[in-house]
C-alpha cells in the first residue's frame, strides 16, 4: 500500500539547504536557484518527496538499495545492536560478534580463493585499503618497486585521495592535486565508442591488450595491481565484451600481477551473481566492496582478501598500520547481516539471473525503439540508453547530439518532473535499480522512460 506520506514546507527546507549544507557533486549557485529537491520517505521501489508526489527509484538510490525501503527487520536489526553494544573498535586486540559473524559470511558467499575480510566505512575507503595493501604485500614479498596501480579511464573508484586517483574521472583529477603517485589509466572496454568495424570479442582482446602494453611500457617489475569495475558504473554503465576479463586474467597472472575487483557496485547481486568478477570470468585476488552489502541502510565497505595476499600479511607481514574508528561497526555489520538473510531469503540474486534481469533487458529493448534511442544495453539489473540524432546511426555520431540535448537536463528535469529517477552519463542515460524490483513495476518505469523520452522530441 501507499505508506503515510508527511508533507513539509519545500521552500523551507530548501533555504536552510542552500545557506549551511555543502553537497557532494554539485554547482551550489546553479542549486541554489532551483532548489534542491526534499526526498522524505522510500517504501520498496518508490521514494516520496516533500509535495508528495511519488518517484519510482531506478537508481537504488546510489546504485545501493538493493532489498528495496522499508525494510522493517533490518531496522530491528539494528535497533538490537545499538541497545546492545553501540560501538566498540576492533582494533588492539578486541573483536565483536556481529563484525566475525559478517567476515565469516561474506568469505562463504566469495569465491573460493578468498579467506579474509577488512572491514571499512564506505567504498572509498575500500579502495584506499587496497592502494595500501597491495603495496604493503610487494614490500612483504622483497619488491617494494612494484609500486604501480593501473586503473582506467572513466572508472570511478571513490572520492578520497587514492579512490579519487584510481578513478578515471577527468573532472575530478583537474581538482585538489590529483592523482597521487604511482597510479596509470588505460583506455576502457567501451564497445560502442570505440571498437568500430571490430566484432565485439575482437575489440575485448585489443581493450586488454592496451594493459600490456601499459606494463611493458612500466616494466613489469613496477606494477603492483590492475583494479577494474567489473562493468563500469558511474561512468556509464559500460558492459565489457565476454572477451576482455578472461584476457585480462590472463595478462595479470603472465606477469604476476594482482588483479582487483572493484565490486562497490557490482557485488551483492546487482549482475544476478553475488559478485560481478563470477560473471565476467576474473579471479580477482582483491575485491573491493560497499553499497549493497547493507543496501545502503548503514554506511559500510570492506575489501575481501584473498588467500595470495592474506597469507603475506598474515603470517609474514607483522602490524599493517592501516585502519579506521569504523572497521567492523558492529550497527552496520548487523545491518548487513540482515540484509545478506533478505537476499539469501527472497532468493533475489538467481531472480536476477533468470527474471528480473531478463524483463529489464526486454523492457530497454523495447525503449530503443523510441526515436531518440540508438540502442540499449544491460547486465542484470543495471541498463542504458544510448540517445540519437538519426535513427540507425552509429554510436558515435550521437555523441554530439546528447550533449546538445543535455541528457542531464532530461534526467534531472523531465524524468523526475514525470516521476522516475535515472541518472545521465555523456550520452547515456542509465538504471541500476533495487533488486526487488518487480515485472509490473520495470514496466511501470520502462512507460515513464518512454513519456519522458515522448516530451523531449
Ligand atoms: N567504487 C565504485 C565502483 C563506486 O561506484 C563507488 C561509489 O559510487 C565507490 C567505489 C565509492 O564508494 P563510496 O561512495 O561508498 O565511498
């Protein structure tokens, strides 16, 4: 049913905003005139805002909400642990039930090659974990010059010095001094920017190819890791072909490379598998994760380690001086405890697989139909849209045209206007939404796409 939604008083609300909260990714004086929207309620798959009016949530929030809002039990879960124990730290020697219960389970859901679990704040922190803790290993193994982290182009990897550093984001590295040192960027596996007049497997091979050459061009006694999203989110949910990963493997384990999975987005289910590196044919020996594992409900990340790297530190490496106040809060690992039974329960991960993920695709198949569409693509429950000028052009004569048509102005403006929340890439418009979204209701938001889509032409 519709929960009870409280209105309040946007206008309000929108000055206080605008005079004392700074928002991450924002022009503040562009805000500013416009105001920020007030989101006040969530409930499944539909937020509320402050007028009332509802919004179907393609976007899990932040790529995040995986079992959906309003989850009662995980709430409990909660509220049980805060009455309980609140905090306690888990460094000098003390431990907590809920953060080994968490680190037992995540090592059972991972693939077979991973043994440990560090536990973080968020996923940024995940990735500032790794960028220590690869090279940590190198120095323990006697080759403290393997110092390299190649990253690529247009991925997002977080916000902190070392996230915002491996991420390949133009915008972000022409502000605050960025990147740190010893990181490479390499091109991206992106098929229908690049890789005209090739097969798609054909470009897979010529996109891992670009990470040899980048090592023979360091030196492979430089390079510590290659860390990659095993699909591209935030930079446009960019779906490699089947022939990259497997190649990309193999490269890494030719010249001993570590090769991380940054599964922030991917992990718990988002691709119908628990961890997106089990789809696209990795074997990663780090995977960084976040979002998902509590569906947002309490901040938490953490990096599972493998047993290559966890041997080194464990049993070779003494005190790796590396932590935060907040590795295994013992609130968020309940949060994520129960969030892991939801998934387990309602079997949402294989619904992905074999139901959902098949009714998003057909549901974005039929949207590239609509004059303005080039084409859609999607893995599970995430799927884009490829906006164009000419029907049955190429990719890459749309370029111009999305940004003349400010995809971003049709997915802030039209899109929530007309009650759905899709998020705007170059010239790409995406979804990744909660893993309990049902068939009616992918429907229900494929028809608002399209009316959306209808009032742009
Ligand atoms: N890695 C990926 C792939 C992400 O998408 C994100 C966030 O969007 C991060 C890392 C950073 O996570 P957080 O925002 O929790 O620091």
């Amino acid at each position: 049913g519709v929960p009870d939604v409280q209105t309040f008083d946007t206008r309000a609300i929108q000055e206080l905003d605008a005079a004392h909260f700074l928002h991450p990714f924002t022009d503040h004086a562009a805000l500013r005139d416009k105001g920020a929207r007030v989101i006040v309620r969530g409930q499944g798959v539909y937020l509320w805002d402050s007028e009332g009016r509802q919004l179907i949530d393609g976007m899990s929030g932040l790529w995040c909400v995986n079992v959906g809002y309003g989850r009662t039990s995980i709430s409990q879960a909660v509220y049980r642990q805060m009455e309980t124990l609140p905090f306690y730290n888990s460094f000098f020697n003390t431990t907590n039930v809920p953060a080994v219960h968490l680190a037992a389970e995540l090592v059972a859901l991972a693939p077979p090659q991973f043994s440990h679990v560090f536990l973080t704040g968020s996923g940024s922190e995940a990735n500032d974990t790794i960028v220590r803790m690869v090279r940590r290993y190198w120095d323990i193994l006697g080759q403290p010059e393997r110092q390299v982290i190649i990253s690529r182009q247009n991925a997002y990897h977080g916000s902190t010095m070392a996230g915002a550093s491996l991420g390949g984001m133009a915008g972000m590295h022409a502000q605050g001094g960025l990147p740190i040192p010893g990181i490479r960027h390499i091109g991206q596996p992106h098929y229908a920017e690049q890789g005209q007049g090739m097969s798609e497997n054909a470009f897979g091979l010529v996109a891992a190819a670009w990470l040899e050459e980048e090592i023979l061009a360091l030196g492979a006694d430089k390079v510590a890791a290659f860390i990659g999203e095993p699909v591209q989110g935030a930079g446009g949910v960019i779906i490699p072909p089947a022939t990259y990963w497997p190649e990309v493997q193999r490269i890494c384990d030719k010249y001993g490379i570590l090769l991380v999975a940054d599964e922030v987005i991917c992990g718990f289910g988002r691709l119908g598998t628990w961890f997106g590196s089990e789809l696209m044919g990795m074997r990663p020996d780090l995977i960084s994760f976040a979002k998902g594992v509590t569906s947002g409900y309490v901040p938490l990340g953490g990096v599972l380690v493998g047993k290559r790297v966890a041997h080194a530190l464990v049993e070779q490496g003494g005190d790796f001086h590396h932590g935060f106040t907040y590795s295994g809060h013992p609130v968020a690992c309940a949060a994520a405890l129960e969030n892991l039974r939801i998934l387990r329960a309602e079997r949402l991960v294989e619904k992905v697989a074999l139901e959902t993920g098949p009714h998003l695709k057909a549901a974005f198949n039929q949207l590239a139909t609509h004059p303005l569409v080039g084409h859609a693509e999607s893995c599970g429950m995430m799927a884009g849209l490829n906006l164009v000028r000419v029907k049955g052009a190429t990719a890459h004569a749309c370029v111009p045209f999305a940004r003349a048509l400010h995809v971003g102005m049709l997915c802030r403006g039209h899109m929530f206007d007309n009650g759905v929340i899709m998020r705007a890439v170059g010239d790409r418009m995406i979804v990744a939404p909660p893993l309990v979204m049902t068939r009616a209701e992918i429907d229900d938001m494929a028809a608002r796409i399209w009316d959306c889509l209808d009032l742009t032409l």
